[in-house]
C-alpha cells in the first residue's frame, strides 16, 4: 500500500536548508536545532526577567545536546505566577495574549504572549501541515474559536487559504442538527474539530432515527486527548480517514501531526526541540520508553520556552515510519491528569473515555471526585446520553465503569463511592472553551 510521506518534510527541510527539494537527514535537522537553542537561550537570558534569574550562574553554553540536561526546567506553575516576567519583546510588540484556565482547576490562569510574526510562524505550520489530508479546492469545516482575529480557527482558515483550500468558520458545535446541515449545504469534506464534538455528529440521528449521508474524506481531532473509541466511531459513520493533531497554546498552536500511516505525530521539529523524561528524576529515557514530553520552542520571540514540562505522557516511536520520513515519531499522547486515589493508584481521563465512549449511546460526560464524612473517595459521573434514559443504559454505564481496573478494586474494597447521573438530549452540552477535559478534584474543598 502507498502511504503518502508526511507533508511536514519539505517544509520543515526548506525552513532549515532553504531548499525542499532532496531528502532531509537527521544530521540537518539536529545541528540546526542545537544552533536555535543556543539562539534561543542567548535571547530569552537577554531579553526575559524570568530567564536571567533561572540561569543566573549556569554555563548556557550549547555544543551538544547533552548540555541542555544541565538547564533547570521550566513549570506551568512558573508560567502562572509570573507571565510578564517570561515577556522577550515590548508589551507594545505583542499582538495576541492567550488566557488558558484548564478545567477542574481553580488557580491562576496561563497568560500566553505573542507577536504577529509568532502567529505568523503557526499559520505557516497550519498551511503545510494541513496538505497532510487536504488538497486544493477542498472545502474544510472549521469547528473550533475562530471569531476572534489570532484564535486557533482564525489562523487555521488563514492556513487553509495559502494552501488553495477553503475553510469555513463554525466555532464549537452547540447544535449539532444544525452542524450537519450547514456541512451539507456548504458541501464540506473535511472537518476539523474537538473529538466529543465530532463525535455527536457522528452519532446523530434525525428524528426518523436515520443518520445524514455525508461526503467525508477526512476528519482532524484536535485540542484533546482521542481516544480509540471515538476514532473508530467516526471512520464507522463516515467511511473517512480520522487524523490526530497534537498541540498546545504553550507550543504555538501546532506540535505534531499523523501521517497517512497514522503511528504517530510527526513533530515540527524546525520550531520544536522535544525531550522526553522520566517524570520523577528529570532525566532522559531511552527512546521506545515512555515518560513526560518536555518542549523547548526554537523560533519565538515573545515568549520562549525552554525545558517547559508538559505533563504529557508519550514516547518516541523506534525506527522509520511507514511514511519513510526521517521525522521523529512521537506516539499519540495520554491524558495527562492523573488524579491519585492512593499513593500509588489513580485515574485519568483517559481511562473513562476508553470504555465510556465504546458505548454507542454516549456522547460526553464529566467525571468529579469529592470526600466523604468517613474521608472515603466519592466519584460522580454525569453522562449525556442519545436516547432513551432506561435502567439498560445504566446498567451498561456501571457496567462500563468496572472495566477500569482502579476503579472496580477501590468499588469492591469501599475505598470509592461511585453514583451516576444520566441526561439524555440531542443537543450538545455546549463547552465554552476548548480547555482538555478533566477529571474535576474538589476534595478538601470547602
């Protein structure tokens, strides 16, 4: 079978070479990251508060990437407490400010920086990245924020444009009746969007209990962990190639992308240097080893990191792709909560949405964990449901629940109190922000 190399390569040769033509080399893409690091490190020690006092009296000397171990990290918690302190440019230089509250956090929120010619540098990302499952004169369904000028839909359409493609604005779908029709009006055929949401589309029915034929050659998931479940429903319903993004604000929008052999994101390595580390020591694993995905951004002016701790879990994949590319792969990524029962045991988003949306009749849900008056764990579960609220479906919800490991052992011990709450509706519960769901900790909240 052909596989369609990864539209990354070209791109990212010419961005280090000058020249997309030939094929890259890993020798390329390293020594010219090592040359950006140094780069990197020379402006944000210079120009960023945050950075002079992190490497006051450290050697930032790069010759090798076994220097940059001797680099202290950076947090998200720093990023919280002092975002002005990260600024490398003039407040009057920036031109989008990015406030990320993830939920089921009640502290402060991240306060991103940018500058035109950092967007600039995502929209170029988004223009190459997206040949990957798109081809000239497609029409693409945009459903992520994109009314405001900068946001993540607004430089996605601007990408789309330079590429001959054409993409239409959406935002996150509230009525997924009225999603469908304007795909088929507008004769859409690919989509982008947050995986719940597509998900609901793709489990729609009208009130005949028919699904609507659709024209779907492809689908990008992003903004969210994916899971199995729901990429499998999507190809079911629409017989169409389901790609995964991965990304983050931090990042500027744009990580990785899958290739049409779909083993992994293949990594936008000329913007990115990507560690991957033991999450308790802080030291590099061996590749095929899974830790904690640590970004250095090799290409920001505003606001660099470097050594920034993700709290994502994946791995470097061993050995070529079947694209053929030299870029590293990057295995699909986590849930990156982990919310701990014991000292040892705990949960993860990820693990409810593996068996959760393997029912056919789910179509999001929220997951919060409380203390009892005997300081037992309480998790309720509130699930929003196609159809019918029967005694089968919660039967099939609890049912569903006791697959996962931790939480069927903490069940039978008495160590977790679990309750259910259904809702059926057709409609989306409408997500004000594209925020990762996550479990919801209130315990020791008053």
């Amino acid at each position: 079978m052909n596989i369609k190399s990864t539209s990354l390569e070209p791109w990212i040769k010419h961005k280090i070479t000058g020249d997309s033509s030939g094929r890259l080399t890993r020798k390329q893409i390293e020594d010219y990251q090592l040359a950006k690091l140094q780069e990197t490190l020379d402006w944000a020690i210079s120009k960023s508060r945050f950075y002079t006092r992190l490497y006051s009296g450290l050697d930032c000397k790069i010759s090798s990437f076994q220097d940059v171990l001797k680099l202290p990290f950076t947090t998200s918690e720093e990023l919280k407490d002092n975002p002005l302190d990260f600024l490398c440019v003039s407040q009057n230089d920036i031109n989008r400010i990015v406030t990320l509250q993830s939920s089921g956090t009640t502290g402060k929120p991240k306060r991103l920086f940018f500058t035109q010619a950092d967007q600039e540098l995502t929209i170029d990302f988004f223009h190459h990245g997206m040949l990957t499952l798109v081809r000239p004169e497609d029409r693409v369904l945009i459903m992520l924020p994109g009314e405001t000028p900068g946001s993540v839909g607004d430089l996605l359409r601007l990408g789309l444009e330079r590429a001959g493609v054409i993409g239409v604005a959406h935002g996150l779908v509230t009525n997924p009746e009225a999603t469908l029709k304007q795909i088929k009006r507008d004769n859409i055929n690919v989509l982008v969007g947050i995986p719940t949401q597509v998900l609901s589309l793709a489990r729609f029915k009208d009130s005949k209990g028919s699904s609507p034929l659709l024209n779907l050659r492809s689908v990008l998931l992003s903004t969210d962990y994916v899971p199995l479940a729901i990429v499998q429903e999507i190809e079911r319903a629409w017989s169409c190639k389901v790609f995964n993004h991965y990304g983050m604000t931090e990042m500027g929008l744009g990580g990785g992308l899958e290739c049409e052999g779909f083993c992994g994101y293949h990594l936008r390595e000329a913007d990115l240097y990507i560690e991957i580390v033991d999450p308790s020591s802080g030291m590099p694993v061996v590749d095929g080893q899974p830790g904690e995905v640590v970004v250095t951004t090799l290409t920001r002016a505003a606001m660099p990191l470097i050594r920034y701790r993700t709290g994502d879990m994946s791995r470097f994949i061993p050995g070529l792709c079947a694209c053929n590319t030299v870029l590293k792969r990057l295995e699909l990524i986590k849930s990156r909560d982990r919310v701990y029962l014991t000292q040892t045991d705990y949960l993860t988003m990820a693990d409810f949405d593996e068996v959760l949306f393997a029912l056919n009749n789910v179509l999001d849900f929220e997951v919060t964990l409380t203390e009892g008056i005997e300081k037992e764990n309480q998790l309720q579960l509130d699930v929003q449901l196609r159809g019918p609220l029967t005694w089968e479906a919660k039967r099939n919800v609890q049912q569903a629940l006791d697959q996962i490991p931790v939480v069927r052992d903490a069940r039978k011990n008495g160590s977790l109190r679990a309750s259910f709450y259904l809702v059926s509706s057709p409609v989306v519960i409408s997500r004000r922000s594209t925020a990762k769901r996550q479990i919801q900790d209130k315990r020791g909240s008053v």
